[in-house]
C-alpha cells in the first residue's frame, strides 16, 4: 500500500492505542515495530507564469 493510506491509519491506530493503554486495557503498543512509511519525493514542477 502506498505511504499516503499506510501513515494515516497507522497515525489512527497508534492515537487509539495511547488511549487504550492510558485506559489500562492493553500494557503495550502492538504497533511498535511498524515502520511508518517515506512518502515518494514530489517531482512536478508548477509551469510558469508565461507557460500557462
């Protein structure tokens, strides 16, 4: 899946964990060892002002 859908749901989950563990329903972070994951660089260029 790409980094634009896994990081925001992750972001979800671990929100919802903290609360969860802050609760005392879970001890431990089961997202731990997921790595969020590097967006790809952005290689558009915007036109020019002359080029529109």
């Amino acid at each position: 899946m790409a980094a634009d859908t896994v990081n925001p749901e992750l972001s979800i989950a671990r929100t919802a964990i903290g609360w969860w563990q802050g609760q005392g329903w879970i001890e431990c972070d089961p997202t731990i060892s997921i790595e969020r994951r590097s967006a790809p660089t952005d290689r558009t260029k915007a036109l020019a002002k002359n080029r529109r």
